[in-house]
C-alpha cells in the first residue's frame, strides 16, 4: 500500500510517500481502508519531535481518518467489512489502509456524511466536548468566548457552545474567516482580535461582566490577556498554544477574579484518571454527530503526494475548519 511517512524529524519536507506492507489486523484490531486523514497540529509536532508522544521513525502520520473496514480480528464483536467508520490511530491514519487497535472507541460514519466530512470530525470533537462539557460544565446562559475560532477545534467549541445553550463570542484575526465561523458554526458576536482590543469588546458586549467560560488554543498574549476579559468565577479553558509557546499568566487577576484554570488532554485524562468519561465519546458524540452538531467545515482537500503542502496550509492558518489528506 502507499503511505505518507516520516523516514526523519524536521519540517513537512521530510514527509514522502512510500510503498509499505499493508497492515494484517491481530485477534483484537480491524484494519480500514482509509478514504480520508484529517491533518492536526500534533501531526506536524510529531514529524518535527516536539510533540509530548515521542515517535521512532519511521512513522506513518496521521491521528484520525475516516473509511471502509476491509478486515476485522477474530475476536472484534459489532464490526464487519464493510461498515462506514470514523477511527483514531497513534499515528497511522496517513496510509491507504490502517490499523485500528481501539475498535471500541470507533463510531459510525453519519448517514449523509463524507468520508472527508468524518475525517475531519474526531479530533476537534472529543477536544470541544472534553473542554466544554467535562472541564467547564458549561451551562445554558453562559457567555464562552472562543479564541482561534475558525480553526477546527475553535470551529467545533462555537458549535457545541451553541448547542449547549451558551452566548458565544469568537475571535479571529480575519473577518473572512470569522464569517465563515458565524455562517457555519452560528457565533453570536464576532471580534478580530487584529483590529479590536478583545478584552474591551467582550466587556461591551457582556454590559462588563465578561465571558464566563474562555476556551483558548492559541496561548501566547492572547491567554495572557484573556484574563482580563473573564468575569468574576469563569472557568478559562487552556487548550493548545498554537501562537508558538507557552504564557505568562498575572496571579493576581486569578485570585481577586476568583478564576478556574484548566488544562484540556482529554485522552490523558481519560487514561489516568476517569476512563469512564471515554463513554461520552462513543456515545453521545454519535449522537451529536447525527443531530448535525460539530459537523466539519473542510477547507483544504490535499492528495498524499501533498501532505506537506497540508501542513503548511495549517503553519501558515490558511486552513478555516479541518484539512485532509484524500487516500483515494
């Protein structure tokens, strides 16, 4: 079979397709014939070697996918050939078939939905849900301010946000982009982060009180300044840092506001602490999924042979919503 792989760490012009062996499901596994990768930031860590998971190279990329099952294990119960999936990997997805050693924590492709569309799902899902709903509590009523709104795990926060009953305000540093976001994902208010003070725009928009719950993957000042648009008791979402780096948080505006920082790692968490919170993803994100809730925006559509190009479309945030990979 054909596959992306990472013979070396370093920048997306390390990547090359290869003709490899086609993976043989064990008693356990299945094996899927991958129709689409969605591409997410931890990918291009993993092929630089700055991600928390160390990979041996050579490795083939890829966290997520969507696809056919071609083989299943012996001892795998409620799957067959044939059945529409949306899996996880660590890594793999990049590949024309791919081993799946979860097959529990897989979900049906929705009725209606593209492989392109489902590849683009998992990820940013379980990401929105673990940070929105098993972090934050967030609540009917609550204001969520959403930094990186038009990214996919931003994208996917504004949808569930909205689903659960909150008011939500979303940031970006492009009005094209965030419109995209209010068509797509039905923001309330929209901020460019550019061009407006964020912090004096939320205060505006929330008569001074701030955003109750603030959902953050970017980092960097915009973490830093966040703080000052929270209201008294929020709950600020630490999800990524994809402004390069870690963040300086004052202390002080945490005490006299009363604020709750929280770390997002919803596999982490799951695998240290509270394995039954994984039960969410198998069935209430199916359930959701099939509600239309955090349906994918795909903006980018890449071959194998242009999986660096994908990557770079992701470095340089041309990407609103998801990119993927298309196997076939």
């Amino acid at each position: 079979m054909r596959a992306v792989v990472a013979d070396r760490l370093g920048d997306p012009s390390v990547l090359q397709v290869k003709e490899v062996p086609t993976p043989e499901p064990g008693p356990g596994d299945v094996v899927v014939r991958v129709g689409a990768a969605g591409v997410n930031f931890p990918d291009i860590l993993s092929v630089a070697g700055t991600y928390q998971h160390k990979q041996e190279v050579p490795f083939i990329p890829g966290i997520e996918g969507a696809g056919t099952i071609h083989a299943v294990g012996n001892d795998v119960r409620g799957w067959k050939p044939g059945d529409k999936v949306i899996f996880g990997v660590r890594p793999g997805a990049f590949a024309e078939y791919a081993r799946v050693t979860r097959p529990d924590a897989m979900m049906r492709l929705p009725e209606g939905w593209s492989e392109i569309e489902g590849a683009g799902y998992r990820v940013a899902a379980r990401t929105a849900y673990h940070s929105l709903v098993h972090r934050a509590g967030t609540r009917k009523g609550d204001v969520v301010l959403v930094h990186g709104a038009s990214g996919g795990v931003g994208l996917s926060a504004v949808q569930l946000a909205k689903h659960l009953g909150a008011r939500v305000i979303a940031t970006g540093g492009d009005d094209t982009r965030l419109d995209i976001v209010k068509r797509h994902a039905g923001a309330d208010d929209l901020v460019n982060y550019r061009t407006t003070d964020f912090v004096a725009a939320v205060k505006e928009l929330t008569g001074g009180k701030g955003a109750d719950v603030i959902y953050d993957p970017v980092g960097g000042e915009v973490l830093e300044k966040s703080v000052r648009a929270a209201a008294y008791g929020a709950r600020l979402l630490i999800v990524g840092f994809t402004s390069g780096g870690p963040s300086k948080i004052m202390s002080n505006h945490v005490l006299i506001k009363g604020l709750t920082i929280l770390g997002v790692r919803a596999g982490e968490t799951i695998a240290r602490i509270a394995p039954e919170l994984g039960l969410d993803y198998v069935k209430v994100l199916p359930r959701l999924a099939a509600q239309g809730v955090m349906r994918p925006h795909i903006s980018h559509r890449f071959p194998m042979e242009g999986v660096a190009d994908a990557f770079r479309a992701l470095i340089d945030r041309q990407v609103v919503g998801k990119a993927v990979i298309e196997m076939i």
